[in-house]
C-alpha cells in the first residue's frame, strides 16, 4: 500500500456541495433571519399554502462564550418514540398539548425564535473555475435562505420563527487546517450561538474530530456532502449524525458488488486500449487513510473477493491530492489492474492522471464519484468507455434530459427555492445543491413536528417515525429507519453510453439495505 501526505493547498472537496476553494478571502460569520416565502412542510413534504406569516419578533441578544472544549448542552428532554400524528398541509400535526410541553428557552431556542445552523464556503466556485473544473454550486446561502423563509412563512416551528445562522468560512483556511476549522466552527454552533441542528455542506471539514465534537456537544450534525461513512460512523455518533445526500458503504457494497455482477462489469478488459478483452480481472481500490476509509477499504475489499475478484488498493490522505492520483495510476498500471472502484471524489483525479499514461481501466461507479456533475461534464470520454454502476441522487448521477422527472417534494423545493429568486435551468450541480439543502434543513424541522419536541431525543423519534414515508427532494425513496439515519433509501442501476457521451439510468429503482 502506497500512503501519501496531504496536500495543505489541494484544491477540491467536489462534492461537498459548496466544498473548498484556494482564494484568501476573509472569514466571516453571519446570523440571518429570513422571513416570506411559499414553502412549507406538508404530511407528503413541502407543500405550497398561503398562510400568512407569523409576525417576527425581536431578535434575541446572544453572548459569546469563550473557545473552550465543547461540554453536553443542557436542557435536554428524554422524548420516548412516538407514532406520528395525522398529517395536515402544515406538515405532521403538533397537538397544543404537545407544543406546551416544550420549554419555553432551551439549547438553540427561545420563546419566539428556532435557531438553525449551516456551514458555507460561498468563495468555492472560483476556485473550481481555477482547477479548470466546470462546477457551479449557485448561491447555497440564498437556497438555504428561501427554504427556511418558506417555513416562516407556514408558521415557523411550534409558534416560533426559525433563524437561519449561517457560518461561512474561508476555504483557504478550511485547507490548511481543516482540524481547526471544524473545531472553530463546532464551537461556534455548540456555544457561540447555539442551534437545534447544523447542516454541514463542506465535506473538508467531515473529519472524525468535527463530527465527534457536535456529537459530545448533543447537536444533530446533519452532512449534505459525499465525505464517505459507513455504519461504524453512524453507531459511534448516534443519536447526532444524519446524511441527507450520501448512504453507508456498509449498506452500499454488497448491493454495489451485486449490481456490477449484473451488470456484467467483472469481464476481461484491456486497459491499455479501453476495450473488453479477454483475460484476468484485478480490480484496483481507492479509498482513504483515515480510519473511516481503512473500514470501506477493507469492508469492500473482503466482499470482492468473496466474489471471486482479485484486489489491489491505494490509500490517500486528501481526495483531491493530485500527486497521489498520480502515485495511484502507476501502481496500478505496474500491478496490472483492469478495473478501478473508488469511494469518492479522487476518482475524478485519478481519471485524470489516468489520461495522461495512458491507462484505461474500466470503472465502477456510484454517485460518490458524481458521475454527471463531475465525470462527465470535466472529464475523459476514452477515461469512461465501460464505466457502470449504480446511482441514488439523479440530479448528481444524469442530465436533466435523462433525469427522471422530480417527485412532489423535489417540486415543491423547486418552486420554494424559485420564489426565493433561486433558479437551476442548465444548472445541474446547483440544482443539486438546491435539493440537498432542501433535505437537510428539512431533516430537523420535520424531525422536530413528528417528535413532538426541539431537543435531540424529540427530533430522533420524529425521524424515525418517519422512516420510509420521510419526503425526499433530491433521492429516489428514503431510507430512514430505527437503524438507518441516511436518507437515499433506492438506486438504479447506471452506465455510460458512448453514443451521447453521458450516463443514463436503466432498470427500476431498487432498495439499499
């Protein structure tokens, strides 16, 4: 195994879904609250009502606490599961009963006011653009703005208006120490200004250390990103970490493996010409350094050969490490590797590097490697002849003119978002970054309703009554259940076609599990 040191100036968390950008701009910290708009959580998602809204109060004085090490919140109530109520066009129904148990102030609320925190790096696409890399994520603080001003808008959360605190952070700094970063910014959503849950768009921050600390903080952290994780990260985090884009590989490979027998992917192949030939087959793993990765590693390693595949792998320290992508095509051209499988955005890398030796392997894919956003609008034709694999997020996975159509909750996200002067037409990725932030504030608002209560163990049981009936925007089905807290719940299978140069889907949508 070849390990490679971290690039502290490398360039992309692609698929953070706002990730990292290379310019000095300033960090800076903004509260924003947002008032009208048409959106409101309905029994089947957002639904769009006229209810007026609610008048705003005045904005509650907060005190910094110093930066020291995060200590549990206090003020937490237990919340046993419950069945959720019958659903209304305001979205599950909270009882006044109900709504007068809660406390008046606690841990990211007061009377009048819900507190909800995201992270942004609003400086991104231009350093995409200086990568060379065609990736457009939008305005995500206006989306996340319009999404919270349509919740206003129905009536807030149990009376109150819901406050966006928005913390935008320089990605140089991100990138050059993304340890401290995410410290900085767990402490200032766990102290500085407390929230009832932080949706995370930065996958360079979704180190072990940032998602622990909100987790010892008792903060939902509810990532928007494709930073890989499996079930071990869920158990070790719970009941404080939600993946409203992404699912677990533990869940993902034996479905994955599964489909790419189906689909005829493990058949000899000649990498030299990116031809079907005949001849062994050795498929080359990508996958990090970290502790997380090492289990994926290792998890999909034992499942391939049990499948009969050979196996080689390259571990990495950053997914946007060119030098190891470089490091990582000739060890695998060296040890003859046929085919590659890789459980993020260093794919995209890889292929490149791949191009420049002349190495053509054939690719296993899933929307971790963001197969329209990212492969096929910035990459290799030849790179992708063969590619197959599965996807769950269309808006990642395909062009609009082979995207399935949105179901009622993608709409009414889309119109919710269009009334907030947020529009996607020849914008895929940003369209992507719409819905993603659709779900992911969704996620503890509805949370919250069918829990019946703000705190943590309220918003858990809300979820998981949910379940399976949970409205996604972005995914085909969801996936939440009392063991799984990753919303894509169903894939379809995916493959490149040479013909229009562009993924499509084929098949029927099929369970993750």
């Amino acid at each position: 195994m070849a390990r490679v040191r971290r690039l502290g100036v490398a360039a992309l968390c692609v698929l953070s879904l706002t990730a990292c950008a290379s310019t000095l701009q300033q960090q800076r910290d903004s509260v924003t609250t947002t008032g009208a708009g048409p959106l409101t959580v309905g029994g089947d998602g957002l639904s769009l009502a006229t209810a007026p809204a609610p008048a705003a109060s005045g904005g509650a004085a907060r005190v910094a606490a110093p930066p020291t090490a995060v200590a549990p919140r206090a003020g937490s109530r237990p919340s046993a599961s419950s069945p959720v109520a019958a659903s209304t066009a305001g979205g599950p129904r909270v009882s006044a009963s109900a709504a007068a148990l809660i406390p008046t102030s606690g841990p990211g609320w007061d009377a009048h006011h819900v507190y909800l925190g995201i992270t942004t790096a609003s400086d991104a696409s231009g350093a995409l653009h200086a990568l060379g890399i065609s990736l457009d994520p939008g305005n995500e603080i206006a989306d996340a703005k319009a999404i919270v001003a349509g919740l206003n808008k129905e009536g807030g959360l149990f009376g109150r208006q819901i406050v966006l605190i928005d913390k935008d952070d320089a990605s140089a700094r991100v990138l050059s120490d993304p340890a401290g970063a995410g410290q900085a910014d767990c402490v200032y959503f766990t102290q500085d200004h407390p929230v009832i849950s932080v949706v995370n768009t930065d996958a360079t921050l979704e180190l072990d250390s940032f998602r622990s600390c909100f987790a010892h903080a008792h903060v939902p952290l509810v990532t928007v990103t494709t930073a890989p994780f499996d079930d071990g990260t869920e158990a070790s985090l719970a009941p404080y970490f939600y993946n409203a884009l992404s699912v677990s590989w533990t869940r993902l490979i034996p479905v994955l493996v599964s489909r790419l027998a189906a689909e005829h992917y493990f058949t000899g192949w000649n990498s030299l010409t990116g031809t079907p030939a005949p001849g062994p087959v050795k498929v080359g793993l990508l996958y990090g350094a970290d502790p997380t990765g090492s289990r994926i590693g290792a998890a999909l390693t034992k499942a391939l050969r049990a499948a009969g595949v050979a196996t080689d792998h390259f571990q990495y320290d950053s997914a946007s490490d060119t030098a190891a992508a470089l490091s990582a095509v000739l060890r695998f051209k060296a040890d003859r590797v046929t085919h590659v499988i890789g459980v993020d955005s260093f794919q995209y890398f890889f292929m490149v590097a791949a191009n420049t030796q002349g190495f053509l392997p054939r690719y296993g894919l899933t929307t971790y490697n963001a197969p329209q956003a990212l492969l096929q609008s910035n990459g290799n034709a030849r790179q992708l002849a063969g590619a197959v694999g599965l996807g769950w997020y269309p808006s990642l996975d395909v062009d609009a003119t082979r995207s399935p159509s949105a179901g009622p909750n993608g709409r009414r996200c889309l119109a919710a978002l269009a009334a907030g002067g947020q529009h996607f037409a020849g914008h895929r990725f940003a369209e992507a970054v719409g819905f993603a932030m659709c779900d992911g504030l969704q996620l503890g608002v509805l949370g919250a309703k069918a829990g019946h209560g703000l705190d943590p163990a309220s918003i858990r049981s809300g979820i998981v009554a949910l379940g399976p009936h949970y409205p996604t925007a972005g995914a085909f089905t969801s996936g939440l259940s009392q063991t799984n807290f990753a919303l894509p719940g169903g894939a379809r299978d995916l493959a490149w076609n040479p013909s229009c140069k562009c993924f499509a889907y084929h098949g029927s949508t099929y369970p993750i599990r």
